[in-house]
C-alpha cells in the first residue's frame, strides 16, 4: 500500500485514471445532493469552514482538475515524511512537504460563479391514494413491474429487481452455491471486466447491489432519470451473462470462511443460530434447514466453479420476478430497457414458493458461553399463528410498539433509560403474508454481568404489561408515533420501491397501507390490550443467553 501510494513520482498518473476518479468522485457528489439530509450536513461543514459555497466550489474543483495539477499536488504530498505510521523509522535526509498556507476564503469565492440553480420538484405527498393513482404496472415476460413517476431533486430514481426460480425439491442442496452464485454476479460479464463494469456504474451516476441466494437474486440501483435505462442493460448484461471467474470464486470464498471465523465467537451470532436450529425439523439441504458453522464452513469450502456456474445456467431466468422503480423516470425508456433486458429470458425451473409453515418448539432456556467477549445478548422468540391480514394485525402491531418497538416503549424506558441495563432492547413482529407462521421477537445486548437482571426485568415488564395493559397515554403517543413513522417511511423513495415490489409479489396495493393506517388510527385500548393478551403467552417463549458469563 506504501509503495502505491508514494510510487507517483516515477509512476505518473495517467489521464485515465484521473478521469475515473473524477467520474467517481462527481458521482458521490452528484448522488449525495438528491438526499436534502445529506445536503444539510455537508453545508453546515462549509458553513464551519467559512461560506456555504465551499460546498459547490469544491465540486466545480474536481470536476476542473487537471493532470498537472494533480500529478503536481501529488507529488507535494504523498511523501513518506507526510504519512503517519504507528512506527516512526528516520532518514538521513528527510524530504519534507510544503507548510499548508492559510486559505483566503473570501479570495478564493471572487471567481466563483455557480451552476444555474436546479429546477424547483413538485411537492407531492406520498399518500397511499397517491401513490396508488400515480403508480403504472404492466408485466415484461414473466416479471410484474409498477412505476412511480414523480419529481425528485437530482432526477434521482430508485429501483428494485427480484428475479424468482425453482422450487422446494429443484434447490435442495443449492442453498451455498445459490448464495456464491450471487455474491459473483457483479465480478463481471462476458464482454466486460470488473473494473469496466465499476466505472461503467460511475459513467451512468447509479450505484448498485446484488444480493440472493437459494430460489431468488435481487438487485437495487440508485441512478437518475438520463441513466436509468442504461443501468437496467447493465444489470440485464451481469445477469444473463455473468464471467462468474475463478479468481473471483476465491476471493468470495476467503471473505465467507473469515465472516464465518467471526461470527461464531460472536453473542448475537451464536444465540441466533442456536434459536434457529432449536426444533428444526428439516434434513441438512433443505432451504429451510439451518446449518450449523462447521456445516457453513464445510459447504463454502466445497463450492467448485462447475457448480456456480451450471446452477446459473439452469435456474437464473425471468419468467417470474418483480421490478419497480420510484422517482423522476422515463415510463417509456424504462419499460423498453426492461423488455430488451429481461423480455426473452425463461427461467431453467419454474419458480414456485416454498412453504414456511408454523413449527411448534417447545419452551426452553439456553446459556451459551462466548468467552472474552464484553456484550452479551438477549434473544426471546415466539411463534404466532397469524398473518398479516389477520384481524388483530393492527391491534397487535400497536400493542408490540408500546411493549419494544417505539422510542418510549416499556421495555426501552425500563431496561435501558431508568436502569441503564442494557445498551439496545426491542421487540418486533415478523409477519407472513402468506402463511400462519409470524414470529414475535425480543432482544437485548448488555454487560455479562448484567444479566440475571437484564432478564429479572425484561420479565416483569412483560408481566406488568399483560396484567395491567397500556394506559390511554401510551395508546395516543404510540398512535401519533407509528402513524408518523409510516408516513415518514412512504417518503423515502427507496422504501417505497420496495413496498410495491413486495406488493407486486404478495398481490396488494397500497389501498392495504391505507386500510391499516385507518385500523391504527381507530385503536381502542381495549383492543390493544386484549391483542397483547390473546397472543403473546410468556410460559412459550424460547430464552437464549449468548455471553461470556463467568461464574462468581
């Protein structure tokens, strides 16, 4: 790393490598400024440093650097006299770097001239009825997608794909290689490398991630209206014709195996495993099994290039999937890019959803030793026969918001706040849309010693919750604060991307968002308190205790 980084004198920089980083570098720039909070942050800064328009005048800086000017600077600075190191090692006859002057920022803001200002955004109010009446769907093939057209600062859009395939007994086994399968995709194509491809994203201004695994791979993009189109061919390149290369394979290989060697010394890690092995009644290959870390290590370990890559070629396909995109777009551009994408590729095995039913496991209590560790971790779980379109869906949500999930919920004032026990406890619901197998979850992370105490309160709580209920306060502040947080949440164009991608998937609309938004709003205590009650049976609960608990 030292010899790069002081090798710039003989090895000058070149004209390409300045304009990747610049390009680079304009395109943070460019992506940070359609995000106000960003934007605010970043002017306060220049604010501290003496004018707001430091902010643009450095922009405008790189985006007019030039080679010599670079390479000059260069040059100055990346010296090993101005490096700091843990050990100091003298020379002879140090070099030394030029004392940095004062900066007139008054001088240097005479010349500045700033860029026209940009167009002024609608102001629309993302409501589930707007939302809905704004939003176009249309299938491309065998993908559902649904477009949000609107105006945003930057013409920034936000996009989701999910691709689905295979089913229960065509990925039996697949669960790694699937895994490796997606971790590679963005390595490379056939036609393009991986460094082609990293500076093809920072020609168009789009980031992008793909993630996936057994039956589904799924990519997000962040771009602008102008590159939109031209980021979902690229994505349809990486995906249909993937380089999948062998190096590439190693290097996952090397990153899974260390995160693999962490995670297992890890509380959270540990406790989480151990709770979801506990009562799995699946065989070792199943997608629903969960494999212990020696059986991780061992399937990584496995993975060959062969198995990559014709798990590729017989399952990745279109014929079932959904896109969505949320922002200032191109209905017509995008729906061609897609169709030129993704229109004529099936599937090699059709996708049908494996079911997730409820697993009963019987109540249980587990102390698991993660020595020379400083936090340890709570983790209760609980299974719920329920759905998310359940008639107490609303009540129960709003009744867990009090208990763990809000900002003054009990177990949060309690536990954290008035004992200072803990440094993070909550509670949550994840819900099933498609089968009566929610889950109530509690967690909290603390001091070792801090445990008998941890758990003596986190029981009362709950105790003093079912016996006594929420009082008539609790309900209208977690009302005003759920309510708020859903809007809040319908505001981020990401969020709601991926909402009507998951809408497209379960078969709803927005119209649902509004009818529970209603249903929260219309809460009595009584049944908040009744949900509580009728639901959540402490004498089931699954306890697991992950830390470094020495003994007195």
């Amino acid at each position: 790393m030292l010899a790069t980084l002081e090798s710039v004198a003989r090895e000058p920089i070149t004209a390409e490598e300045l304009e990747r980083a610049k390009t680079k570098w304009l395109k943070g720039w460019d992506l940070a400024f359609t995000n106000p909070e960003t934007v605010g942050i970043s002017l306060s800064e220049s604010v501290a440093q003496g004018d707001w328009r430091l902010f643009f005048l450095t922009r405008d800086r790189v985006r007019d650097a030039t080679l010599v000017d670079v390479q000059r600077v260069a040059e100055q600075s990346l010296l090993t006299s101005n490096r700091t190191l843990g050990v100091y090692l003298p020379s002879d006859k140090p070099q030394r770097a030029p004392v940095p002057a004062r900066v007139d920022v008054a001088a240097e803001l005479k010349g500045f001239k700033p860029q026209l200002a940009a167009a002024a955004v609608e102001a629309f109010e993302a409501t589930p009825a707007n939302i809905e009446q704004r939003t176009q769907r249309f299938n491309v093939g065998g993908v559902k997608a649904a477009l949000l057209p609107k105006g945003t600062r930057g013409a920034a859009v936000h996009a989701t794909l999910t691709l689905r395939f295979g089913n229960e007994k065509t990925l039996f086994g697949q669960t790694e290689v699937a895994e490796t399968v997606a971790e590679l995709l963005d390595k490379g194509s056939q036609t393009m490398t991986r460094q082609q491809v990293q500076d093809r994203l920072d020609a168009l201004h789009t980031e992008m991630s793909i993630g996936g695994g057994a039956g589904y791979v799924s990519v997000s993009l962040s771009s602008r209206r102008g590159q939109l189109a031209e980021a979902i061919a690229l994505v349809g390149d990486l995906l249909r014709h993937p380089s999948l290369p062998a190096d590439a394979l190693d290097e996952v290989r090397r990153q899974s195996l260390s995160a693999i060697e962490q995670q297992r010394k890890e509380p959270q890690a540990v406790v989480a495993n151990a709770l979801a092995r506990l009562g799995n009644p699946y065989p070792r290959g199943d997608l629903r099994y969960a494999r212990t870390f020696d059986e991780i290590v061992q399937d990584v370990g496995s993975v060959t290039l062969e198995q990559v890559r014709e798990h590729h070629r017989r399952f990745y396909g279109a014929s079932s999937g959904e896109f969505s995109a949320v922002g200032d777009l191109d209905v017509a551009a995008v729906r061609k890019a897609l169709q030129a994408a993704l229109g004529d590729w099936p599937s090699g095995e059709a996708y049908t959803r494996v079911p997730d039913p409820l697993v009963s496991v019987p109540p249980e209590r587990l102390m698991l030793a993660t020595p020379d560790k400083q936090n340890a971790t709570m983790l209760v779980e609980y299974p719920l026969p329920l759905t998310d379109t359940h008639a107490d869906y609303a009540a129960l949500t709003m009744a867990n918001y009090l208990l763990g999930s809000g900002g003054n919920s009990r177990l949060w004032k309690r536990i954290r706040e008035v004992e200072g026990l803990s440094y993070d406890v909550r509670s949550s619901i994840g819900w099933n849309s498609f089968e009566p197998n929610s889950e109530w979850k509690a967690s909290a992370i603390f001091a070792p010693q801090n445990q008998p105490k941890v758990e003596a309160a986190f029981r009362e709580e709950l105790a003093r919750a079912l016996e006594d209920g929420f009082t008539a306060q609790e309900l209208a502040e977690g009302q005003r604060g759920l309510l708020s947080y859903r809007r809040l949440s319908r505001a981020q164009d990401a969020t709601v991307a991926g909402a009507l991608a998951n809408n497209l998937h379960i078969g709803r609309t927005f119209a649902r968002a509004a009818e529970v938004d209603g249903q929260l709003q219309a809460l009595t205590l009584g049944q908040v308190n009744a949900a509580l009650r009728r639901h959540l049976k402490p004498e089931g609960f699954v306890f697991g205790f992950a830390g470094d608990f020495k003994k007195p």
